[in-house]
C-alpha cells in the first residue's frame, strides 16, 4: 500500500510538473496565456484579444529608445542562430533544451526528456506541441512578440520602450507594449560588449516572471528546412483533430 501511495504521489507531482511546462512552454517567448484549437481545414484563428487592466508605464525618453534600437540592430543582424536554454517558471520549476533560430520568423526549442514538448514558429504561426497529451495549441505569429523578435530588421517603437540600463556587463532593455505583448513586460539581457542576447524574463500581469537563459549559442548556422516545419497534415488526420 505504502509503495502504491509513493507511486501516485510521483505521478502527481510529475503531472503538476509538466502542467507547470505546459503554461512556461507558452511564457518561454511571451505567447498569450491561452491559444486556439487548429479547426477543420487547418486555418488558424486569431486569438480573442486579451482586455488587461493593467496601468502601461510612461515611454522612456528618445535617447534610451535609441540606445535600445542600436542593440535591436546588431541582434536582428545575426540571421541564424542555435544553442542551449534553461527556463526557470514562477512556481520553481525548471526546464532546459535546444533552441534554433533563423530569420525571418523561424523558431523551435526542443524541451530535454522527460519532457515531450516543443515550441515552432514557421513564419507564419507559433505552435506548442504537447506529445505526452498529442496535442498542439497555435498562434498567429503575427501576435506574438516573436513577430518583433523574429523580423529581418527590429523595429523598437520608442512608446514600448520602458527602460533601458547597464548592470553587470549587461544592457537590460525593458519592453512594454500592450497591443504587441498585451498585459506582459519583457526584461530582454544582452552582453553590452557583443550584444548577444543572455536572457530574457516575461513578467504576467500578476508580476510573476518566467526567465530563459541561453547558453553555447553559435550563429551562422544553416538548417534544414524540417528544423521548422510544423507537421499540419499529421496534426489534422490525428484521432484528436475535429477532421
């Protein structure tokens, strides 16, 4: 019996775990805390646009929106892009993988075992897939601050500029914008010598923060174009898909 409750209390604790990654695999890139089944005929729909209550701070002055667009410029300069993360939620958990990255539009983070998860973005939609549950939840790129983070060339308006500062070698660039990242901030680290990107942290309206941290980044990477395919056809003839 003891060993019974030992093993329920595992399942548990893993299933709150993965929950736990589930809604950290939507904040690892400021997606919206909810997202749209993909519909018979694989047309994603646009997500309810998110009414939040939470008072926007007044844009910095011109000169930090100018410091922050030369790091935007050098950032959005590397084409291609692939590493190591470490996610670290608001509740303790913790999570790592691999991200690739090519410009323009294209993301994936592959989440370490036990972990089944993996975030795509194909140019066109972000796409959480689930393979413990075989389930995929999708966004539109467009609304998502992948959308800005992914462009050709980053264009960082001066009113989502928050705050701009150096700290331990570091430039934090502080971004706010609710038609863009709705009632979320983003706190993006860059090494102020390179302007490589460190890590980035997503704080939710309630002021709980979701950090990722990248590591052993090598840019200049081609990849293969199934890197960031997202597998719609699969997706629609599964057991679970409306078709």
């Amino acid at each position: 019996m003891s060993k019974l409750k030992n093993t329920s209390s595992t399942i548990r604790a893993r299933r709150r775990f993965l929950g736990g990654l589930v809604a950290g695999a939507a904040l690892l890139i400021g997606l919206p805390a909810f997202a749209q089944t993909l519909p018979t005929g694989g047309d994603v729909p646009m997500p309810t646009k998110r009414d939040g209550t939470v008072q926007m701070a007044q844009a910095t002055s011109a000169s930090s929106g100018a410091a922050a667009q030369r790091v935007a410029d050098h950032f959005s300069s590397v084409k291609s892009m692939t590493g190591e993360f470490m996610q670290f939620g608001p509740r303790g958990e913790q999570a790592g993988g691999k991200f690739y990255l090519e410009r323009p539009g294209k993301l994936r983070f592959d989440y370490d075992p036990p972990s089944t998860l993996k975030v795509i973005a194909d140019n066109r939609n972000v796409a959480v897939g689930n393979g413990d549950l075989d389930t995929w939840d999708f966004y539109p790129l467009s609304r998502t601050p992948l959308s800005l983070l992914l462009a050709d060339q980053i264009d960082l308006q001066h009113r989502m500029v928050r705050d701009v500062r150096e700290q331990n070698g570091l430039t934090v660039i502080v971004l706010g914008d609710k038609s863009i990242f709705g009632d979320q901030v983003i706190t993006m680290m860059f090494d102020s010598k390179s302007f490589d990107l460190r890590q980035w942290t997503i704080t939710d309206a309630q002021g709980k923060d979701t950090t990722v941290i990248l590591s052993n980044v090598r840019t200049g990477v081609k990849f293969a174009r199934s890197v960031f395919r997202i597998p719609y056809d699969q997706i629609m003839a599964s057991p679970g898909s409306d078709n």
